[in-house]
C-alpha cells in the first residue's frame, strides 16, 4: 500500500477536526502506523538459533509444536521427522538448547505431534501420529519421565496414515478427549478415530457411536470449535479432493453429533489442507480460513455471529487470496496492534528430496497478510527469501519480549525462526489452569477489553496444520495503556473476570480464582479514547488516556492515486485537498505542511 494513500488519511482528519486539535499522542499513533508498515515485521534468526532438524524428506511435511514441555513458563520447541525421529528444544528466554527426552526408537515417518496433561496431573504429555505407523503417547511420570502407553491406553495400534490429531473435552468431564484425522485410501480403514479420555491416561473408542465413523477420505485435520456459541465444543472437519466435502459435526445438547456444514454455508469441495480459526475482525465470534490447492484457492469464511458463514467480501486492495498449494494457516498479531495478521505456509503434494528437490519444483515464498482494522495486505518486505518449502508453521514468544515469533519446520537441515521486531504497542499473555476443567483450559474463551472488545481466543490444541502454538493465549494491545477487564468462559461453565489490569505482562489464571460483578468503569468516571473520529471513541469517557484508533479507517487508504476518502458519501473521490503545496501529489512534502500546522486551533 502506498505511503501516500496513508497520508491522505491523515490529511482527512486533520481536515475534519472541525476546531479541534489533534492530540500529540494520537498523531503519533497515526505516524507510528505509517511508518511500521514500511519496515520487515520479522528478522530471521535461523543461523544464530541454530534449531537442527534435518528435515529433508517426506511426504507432506513434519509436525512443529511450540508448547512449554517442561511446565516452567517458557516456550519450547518439539520437532517430528519424516524418519521417525524426534527434535526436542528448551527454552531458555533468549534461544533454544537440546534436550534429550531419551524415547524409543521408532523409525517411521512421525505427523503431528501435541503436548497436552491428558491425566490431569500438572505436567504436559505426548502424542504423537504416523504415516504408515501406529500413533504413539506417551505419559509424563514427571520431571519429563516418559512411559510409552501405546499398547495398553485404548488408542487403536492399527497402521493408518494419520495426520492431524486435536485434544478438546467435548463431554466437560473435565478430561481432554481425542480425535485423530486419517488420510485413508481404499486399502485403509475408512474411518478417522475419536477416543474418549477415561481418565489416568487410558482411552475408549467412540468413533462409530457418533458421524465420525462414517466412511470419509483423505482428511488432513480435524479442530474443535465452538462457532455458534452455544458452550458445547463441535468438530470442524476438513477433506482433501474436490469430490469430497467438508464436514462440521455439530453437538446437541443430549451429546450427540450431526452434519450441519450444508446449512452453516461450510460444506465447501476443495482441496483442504488445513483449518485455521480467530477473531479476525473483533466482532466476537470466529472465523475461519482454510489453506487449499493450486486451483481453487484458499477459503475465508467469515461468521455472522450465530454459526452461519459466507466467503469473505473484500474491499479494494484487500485480498487473502493464495492461489498456491498451502498448509499451515497461523494467526497472530505479529506487531501487537490488536488485529490478527496470518501467515500461509506454501510447498506441493509430493516427496521431499532435499536438496534436489529445488531443482524440479520453483522456489515458492510463503505469504504474510497483515491486518490492518480488519482489513488485509501481504506483506512483501522480503523476509521469506530464503529457499525453503514449508509445511508446518508455530508462534510463540521464545524470547519473552512481548512479540509473537515464529518458527517454520521447512525442508532443509535448520528449521526457519522469525523473530517479531518490537514496537511501541502493548501486549498481555494468558496461561490457563483448570480445576474443575481439564487442566490445560483447552475449550477455554479469553476475551480482552479495552473500550470494547480488544480479542477473543478459544483455546485450542492441535489448531492448525500438524502444528501446536504457545500454550500462551497473546494478546496484542495497541496503544492501549490499560485493560478493563479479562474474561474467561471456562468449560466448566465457571466465568472468571478479572478488572483493571495493566498491559505488558504475563497472567496465570487459575479457575474459580475470578471475581464476579459489574465493571467499575460502570460505577463512575473512567479514561479511555475521547476523539470523536477515532474506531474506538467512548462517549462515556471522561479523560483521554491514548488509545485511540485509527484502524477502521482502512478505507481511506485504499484510495488510490489522485484520490482520497470523502467521508460523507464513504466512497474514494477525485480530488487533491490534500494537496497543501499545489504539486498535484500527495506526498512527504504535504505531511511536512500539515506537521508545520499541528497544533494550530483551527477556525471555527
């Protein structure tokens, strides 16, 4: 997008203030996100952090999970191998140092691989799936003991091609449950596998008392999910190949399960690799994205707020379009700005042979869309040059600055590692902990406000192509300089709520340990945003304390050359107003002038 498109907004509402005078805080927000779009949101730290993997065959990449192994606050790293084997790093809170967890041998080509407390006993244990194998978990005896339960837990060691797996306790019996996506061909069982948790590491097979045991193909990944807001946890289940359409098996309240994609607008026929969810536009329900093939196109639907969905309709300029192969979908607020931007791992359906493989498939980026009010870029600042085809992709705060980073377990010897660059905005980051849900607080909902709703995340495990995030919910914050409140919708049925509370730190809530009441911004004066033209203006406000923003009106940046925004019609109009210096351009040289003018009362 160009500068001075941006700078036209400016324009606008310094042209608009009808009299009043732009505070100095919220120009420089407004500066702050002129120029923050013009620099690399990431710089690569692959060589310094020197994350071994050697992954460099397969088929259809290996998992990647950034979750906290060892319960000791910081993001760690588990790496699987298209030869079985199985990468474990520990954070540290500047990098990453090899850990030996001293597991079996088991030479097969390892998929997904999830870190939850299936038992309930505080310390995080391991599943893992295999193409052409039997899925493996292992339970934590503590202190990262690992005792191999495959044979005796109740989850089928019957060779399948597993791919995607997800925990969620779709029954809150306060035990996460298990689904396991299979990639099955006519020589397979035609089934995908769904255990419920008994409790102390064992498992029983329900597949076939539910839908999900219905002769289904070639799926990817399964993500629980909760998209009409009803408390109960439902399945979104995506199939590859266009003659195969996805499913969302929706629960009842007597437990039950039935296919309701044809009426929520999701039974889409395409190519589906991966299922991907977030609050992209803070109206407080998920969406959804949907990585695919080469012809259709990847798929943003977008909720309606009761479950329905349509495709997204972008405005001008706007566009999530990726018309390439692609996997992992990964949301995060990669600048903490409050809006999630994503980013789409991109590679081809075949065997990896590394490095020959460069040599008979063109060398294809990945893609980062960033969001901007709700409104989407890619960014093409050039900071995934490396040759490199990706598969699976984490996010994580490694180096516990505030900043998501990310981590690619790409084809190659070294896995890529994205380190966020800080700014000014502000940031909160939440770890649950059950007590009468499961542990985890996987099923969990987070919501975090700001004069409004600032974020809303479900918590998740396993949630988006053979890849785990942070256990650590982030939140990023803007400008904001305070929280009005935190609350959280357990499984349980427990709302804990959580008031006043102060940006840039790290939060571990505990169920049951909420207060419960009205928000005392209710009972009398409270700061927030008091600029009547700003997306996020409190009328009740009674002091300016700097949040104020801009980002709804991405619109007017959209606006091309020789146009800029007339806001009594909301349309791009022919027009040059901003043109202070007479040049016929929008340019640095009009930003000077308005500068020069800051702070000058304007007439009435």
């Amino acid at each position: 997008m160009l500068h001075a498109q941006k700078i036209a907004t400016l324009f606008n509402l310094f042209q608009h203030s009808q009299g009043r005078m732009l505070s100095a805080t919220l120009l420089l927000g407004l500066l702050t996100a002129l120029t923050s779009a013009a620099q690399a949101p990431f710089v690569d730290v692959s060589n310094e952090l020197d994350i071994w993997t050697d992954h460099t065959g397969g088929y259809l990449g290996a998992g990647l999970s950034m979750a906290d192994f060892n319960s000791d606050g910081l993001d760690d790293l588990s790496i699987a191998h298209h030869m079985g084997e199985l990468h474990f790093y520990m954070g540290d809170g500047v990098g990453f140092t090899p850990y030996d967890m001293e597991l079996p041998d088991y030479p097969n080509e390892a998929k997904c691989i999830l870190w939850a407390d299936v038992d309930n006993d505080g310390d995080q244990d391991l599943f893992i799936t295999y193409r052409l194998a039997a899925n493996k978990l292992y339970i934590n005896q503590g202190d990262l003991i690992m005792t191999d339960v495959s044979a005796e837990c109740g989850i089928d060691q019957t060779m399948r091609r597993s791919y995607g797996a997800c925990f969620g306790d779709y029954d809150n019996d306060g035990l996460l449950d298990l689904f396991i996506a299979n990639y099955v061909s006519g020589q397979d069982p035609p089934f995908n596998e769904f255990y419920r948790n008994l409790g102390g590491g064992n498992f029983e097979e329900v597949t076939f008392d539910f839908p999900m045991g219905e002769p289904l193909h070639q799926n990817f990944q399964g993500q629980w999910v909760d998209f009409d807001e009803d408390g109960l946890l439902d399945l979104n289940l995506i199939r590859d190949r266009l003659c195969f359409e996805n499913k969302y098996y929706k629960q009842t309240e007597a437990g039950n399960f039935f296919n309701d994609a044809p009426d929520m607008g999701l039974d889409y026929s395409i190519n589906a690799m991966c299922t991907a969810t977030t609050d992209f536009d803070r109206d407080n329900d998920q969406d959804l994205y949907i990585s695919a093939g080469l012809f259709e196109g990847n798929h943003f639907a977008v909720n309606d707020g009761t479950g329905v969905f349509e495709l997204h309709n972008p405005v001008e300029g706007d566009s999530l379009t990726v018309n390439l192969t692609s996997w992992a979908g990964t949301w995060f607020d990669m600048d903490n700005d409050g809006w999630e931007d994503l980013h789409v791992c991109t590679g081809f359906s075949t065997y990896t042979i590394w490095p020959g493989v460069f040599e008979n498939y063109p060398y294809i980026p990945d893609k980062f869309f960033h969001n901007e009010g709700g409104v989407f870029y890619e960014d093409a600042s050039g900071f995934f040059d490396v040759a490199a085809l990706s598969f699976a992709a984490v996010t994580g705060d490694y180096n516990l600055d505030g900043f998501p980073d990310l981590v690619n377990n790409h084809v190659g010897v070294y896995a890529q590692v994205l380190k966020a660059i800080p700014n000014d905005n502000g940031w909160i980051k939440i770890r649950l902990e059950g007590t009468v849900s499961n542990r985890d607080g996987i099923g969990a909902k987070i919501r975090v406000y700001r004069n409004g709703l600032l974020g809303y995340h479900m918590t998740t495990c396993g949630e988006n192509y053979l890849g785990q995030n942070s256990r650590w919910e982030h939140f990023g914050l803007g400008l904001a300089t305070g929280i009005d409140s935190i609350t959280v919708h357990w499984p349980s049925g427990i709302l804990d709520k959580y008031y006043n509370l102060q940006p840039n730190q790290s939060l571990v809530f505990l169920e049951g340990e909420g207060e419960s009441g009205p928000n005392p911004c209710a009972l009398g004066a409270c700061s927030g945003c008091t600029y009547p033209e700003a997306c996020n203006f409190d009328s009740s406000a009674t002091e300016e304390d700097g949040s104020c923003d801009f980002s709804c009106l991405i619109q007017q940046w959209a606006c091309g050359d020789g146009l800029i925004w007339d806001e009594a019609i909301a349309q791009c109009v022919p027009s040059c107003s901003a043109d202070l210096n007479g040049d016929e351009m929008v340019g640095v040289e009009d930003l000077l002038l308005l500068l020069q003018a800051f702070g000058v009362p304007c007439p009435d």
